[in-house]
C-alpha cells in the first residue's frame, strides 16, 4: 500500500511552494473545468494572438531554420549569464538610437521573462541587510495599489512590501481612476528609512491605468532623492508591445531607474524572455543570480526578436497592429459592460492600456472572492480584486469599496467567450446584490 510522504519543507520551501494568488491564476488558465461546464476564460494574463506578429516570427524561425546550422548553434550552447550578446547589442543600439539613452550593453541584462527578473531585484532590495556592521530590514515600496499579483509572494523573507493605497476620481459615465497619493508617498518615505526600492507596473496590472510622463517622472525624482531604485515593469508598454491608449505615456529611462521589459505581450509568452535596463552595477547582479539559479536564459526568444529589434519592425508591428487589435477588443468590451450592467451600481476603470478591465460592482453583497467561485462554477473565470491590495497594513478599511468589490478581468480573449462571460457575470452579481 503506498503511503503518502510526510516531507517537511524549509520556511523558504514552506513561503514559494505553498498558496499564492499567482499559483491560483495561472492553475485557472491551464486546469480544464470539470466535464459539461462551458469556459469563459476572462481570467489569466495570456496574450492574444496577433496573426501580424506571428507572421513576423514565423519568418525569422525560417530565417534562422535556413542559414547553414543556425538553428543548430542556438540549441546546442548556453548563453552567457547576462543574456545573448547578439541580442543585447541590439537592445542597446536600438534605445540609445530611439530615445537618446546612454544605454550600453552593460546596461542590460536578460531572464527567464521579467517575473524571474523581479524575483531577483526584490530580493536584492529588500529582506535584510548587514553590511556596515549594522543589521536592518528594507522593504520595496508600492505607490499605487491595487498592483500586480505576481509580485506578492516573491519575497525569500516575509512582509517584503508597504503600499500607498491609490487616490480614485469617479465619472459619471460609469468610469473610474486611479492616481498616486503622492503627498501620502512623500510622507512615507520620509518616516521610513528600511525602502529599499519603489515599483510600479506601467500600464498597472490590473487595473489598466498608465501613469503619466509627469507622474512617472516625479516618481523617479524621488528614487533619486533616497538613493533608491525605481522599477518601472513595462510587460505592456513602449516601445513594445504598445499595448498602450493614451498619448502621455513616453518610455523613461535614467541612473536611478530599473526597467523591466518584456517580449511575452508581443506574442512569444512561453519563450521567457525579460529585458532588463539598468545600472550595470545591478545588471552584474542579476547576471550573477542567474547564473546561480538558471545558468543562463533560452536563447530562442532572442534569437527570434533581435533583428526585429533592430531594425525597429517589431515597433513598427506593435504600433500598427498589436495596440489597435487590443483598443478594438477593449472597446468593444467595455461596451459590453455597460449594455449588460445598465441600472446597477457598477463602474470600470478608464481602460489606458494592458489586457485588463478592472471592474467594480460597488453594491454586490458578497466578497470578490466569493464571486469568484460562484462565477467559476457557471465556468467564467476571473481573478478577486482581493488578491492586488498586498503590503496594506488593513487593505479592507484603508481600500474601502476597492479591495472586496473589483474583478479583473481579461477582455483579449475570443469576442464570443469575452462577451457571454461579462454576461454570466452580470447576472450573478444581479442575484447577489444588496
């Protein structure tokens, strides 16, 4: 008979191996739902395809395919533990190129998709530190919540994050956003000494907003006043994949910034690719850290994107074709949502760019989460807006009316699916409503 094991894991295997809301989105978006129940996959953050850009990479597979024994090479070695460098001369020319940044290849580095990246850098910058004969704890500061789930539980120590919650304007056309509370962020840091580094996702993950060159600018500014770094994670941004709606939103780069790009939102997710950007002092960091943990990046996704790169086609595609394939799907979806909510106390977020809606049923009588798993059993997948508001000391009175009354949901998914699942939700919320 077999018995079960009865292993007992580290605190670090106990922390990582354990339940996360990472864990459960990306179980959502690969678990079949039981035999009979329809899906509606509104839920995880896989990409849609893009025929324009798949043309672009099936053409530079074939590039590759045809030259001598290319493709032989690319499989057969690692790269260094920095990246391919190849392809990181490419990145580097085509930023200094394009927006006049001093950026050389020592500037940057490549992981296994920018979530390895930001495992690295929040745990160089947070946890704890006792260098100077002293010993302190430092954590990364968010200044805009709701923020990415990834980010949550990436910390090898406990309680890594402090949050700002977000300021939010409503509109009457049933639309919302949110901005920084930077008064609120100016006061942290300065009663705070253990920051270590401030994040932001841009376009916010989940909720669609983009902060502004203003915005992000001052936030780099006081980076540089603390001798800290910003990470900016621009997974969705510019110059690619420009999943991007509104014009005040001009790539920033300086010494006191970090930034994270990405090619899995311009079509190529499951080749893990992050792009890095930064000082090279942390580029040798994460160059070290990967050789310890992955020896080195896949090589295929740079492989397959440094002429695109270079020569500013990939730009080109995203600008013409990715960022109006996903306006159009945005549009038409929030549409959707105010046919089908119409007389009910609901409201989304101004759709600014990336692959969400953040919806907000102000009046439903139940906890997001719960309407997760009702709405799971009627085979619509979401994410409970529950699972954004880490590193709020009380998420619930502090974000009020935020933290357990939002949905995000995924609109880039086939119309049909999209549009039978806004539908499915909007009737369970009516049936729960107070």
């Amino acid at each position: 008979m077999h018995m079960e094991s009865q292993y007992i894991f580290s605190d670090f295997g106990e922390k990582l191996a354990g339940k996360s809301g990472i864990l459960q989105l990306m179980d959502d978006l690969g678990r079949p739902l039981p035999a009979g129940v329809t899906p509606y996959r509104l839920g995880g953050g896989n990409p849609a395809r893009v025929p324009e850009t798949e043309a672009l990479y099936r053409r530079e597979m074939e590039r590759i395919m045809a030259d001598g024994d290319l493709f032989e090479q690319l499989i057969s070695q690692y790269d260094a533990p920095q990246g391919r460098i190849q392809f990181i001369e490419a990145v580097a020319e085509f930023l200094s190129r394009t927006y006049g940044w001093n950026v050389r290849p020592e500037n940057i580095a490549v992981t296994n998709g920018s979530q390895s990246a930001f495992f690295y850098l929040f745990n160089l910058f947070s946890g704890t530190f006792s260098s100077g004969g002293k010993i302190c704890r430092k954590k990364i500061l968010l200044p805009l919540v709701p923020e990415y789930i990834g980010y949550a539980d990436q910390g090898l120590e406990p309680d890594i994050f402090a949050a700002i919650p977000a300021r939010c304007d409503f509109f009457e056309d049933h639309t919302f956003k949110y901005h920084i509370d930077f008064e609120r962020l100016e006061s942290y840091l300065a009663a705070h000494t253990d920051t270590g580094a401030l994040c932001v996702s841009r376009p916010t993950n989940p909720s669609g907003n983009v902060l502004t060159d203003a915005e992000i600018k001052r936030l780099a500014g006081l980076a540089a006043q603390y001798n800290i770094p910003l990470f900016v994670d621009n997974a969705y941004g510019l110059p690619f994949p420009d999943i991007v709606f509104i014009d005040d939103a001009a790539p920033y780069w300086d010494d006191h910034v970090v930034l994270s790009m990405s090619l899995s939102k311009i079509g190529l997710p499951s080749l893990r690719t992050g792009i890095i950007i930064a000082d090279p002092q942390i580029v040798k960091a994460l160059s070290n850290l990967n050789a310890v943990v992955a020896l080195a990046s896949g090589s295929l996704g740079q492989a397959i994107a440094e002429r695109c790169i270079l020569s500013g086609e990939i730009v080109k595609t995203a600008r013409e074709y990715v960022r109006p394939f996903y306006q159009q799907r945005s549009v038409r979806a929030q549409a959707w949502i105010h046919e089908f909510f119409h007389g009910s106390e609901y409201a989304v977020h101004r759709s600014e760019g990336a692959i969400f809606l953040w919806l907000m049923l102000k009046d439903c009588a139940i906890p997001s989460r719960e309407l997760y798993r009702l709405l799971k059993d009627r085979g619509v997948v979401t994410v409970p807006g529950e699972q954004f508001f880490f590193g709020v000391e009380n998420p619930a009175r502090e974000c009020a009316g935020h933290f357990d009354k939002c949905l995000r949901l995924n609109y880039s998914g086939d119309p049909e699916e999209v549009r039978r699942g806004l539908q499915i939700i909007s009737e369970v919320y009516k049936e729960n409503r107070l």
